[in-house]
C-alpha cells in the first residue's frame, strides 16, 4: 500500500516573505488562501504582473526598505520608519539623506567592518584545564 504524498504547503505570510513583498499589498485571494510549494516556485519562476508590480514599486516589507536604505531593521525604527515604503518613498530618503539616516548607514558600516575583523581573526585555541 502506497501513501499518497499531500503537497507542503505554507500561510501567505510566509510565501510573502519568500517572495519579498509586502502581505497587505497582496491581491485578497493570496492572503486568504494557502499557497503550495509547486505554487511558490511558480510564483518565482514566472511572477505574475501583480507580483512583477509589488517587487518594482512596492510597498516593500522593513527587511527590504532596510537592505534598499543600506541600514538595519532597528535602525529603521531609530529613524521612525515603522511602516512599509513605497520605491517612490526610498529614493526620496536616499536623495534628501536626513541625518538619522547617514548616521544609520555610519552604524551599520561600522558593524560590517567588526563582523569582517572577527571572520578574519585566527581562531583562539581552546584552554582545557589539567586533571
């Protein structure tokens, strides 16, 4: 007797995240459904124009406002930023640079540099004490 393999499946937020796009600009029947892996994979092989739209102009999820902006997640709630942004928006704050931004992206240069002298460092030998 063979097992019939049910499809994995996962809640559109999870897709959204995968696919990088906001959840609340999702079309309804995305949000309200459930979405397979063969679907995902669709989904990224070949996006449809509504997915094709949200990567292009947003609004985009904090993860990607973050990477766009060269700054954290946490920096973006430093700076205020707590909701989603459209591409119109982050060019915008790319263009004027407010402060809290140019000092976002200082902080986040200065933890790169001490992420790439930590992977650099040899690595100390562990002491074991004598028996």
């Amino acid at each position: 007797m063979k097992s019939q393999k049910t499809p994995q499946t996962m809640k559109p937020a999870t897709a959204a995240k995968k696919l990088g796009v906001y959840l609340e600009a999702t079309p309804a029947e995305f949000q309200e459904g459930v979405v397979s892996r063969d679907e995902l994979n669709a989904l990224q092989a070949d996006p449809p124009e509504w997915l094709r739209d949200l990567r292009r102009d947003g609004p985009h999820p904090r993860p990607v406002v973050a990477a766009k902006l060269g700054v954290s997640i946490g920096g973006l709630v430093r700076g205020g930023i707590t909701e989603s942004l459209t591409t119109e928006q982050i060019d915008a704050l790319k263009a004027d640079i407010p402060t809290w931004l140019r000092k976002e992206r200082a902080t986040q240069a200065e933890v790169r540099r001490e992420e790439a002298r930590l992977k650099e460092r040899p690595a100390e030998p562990v002491k074991r004490p004598r028996s």
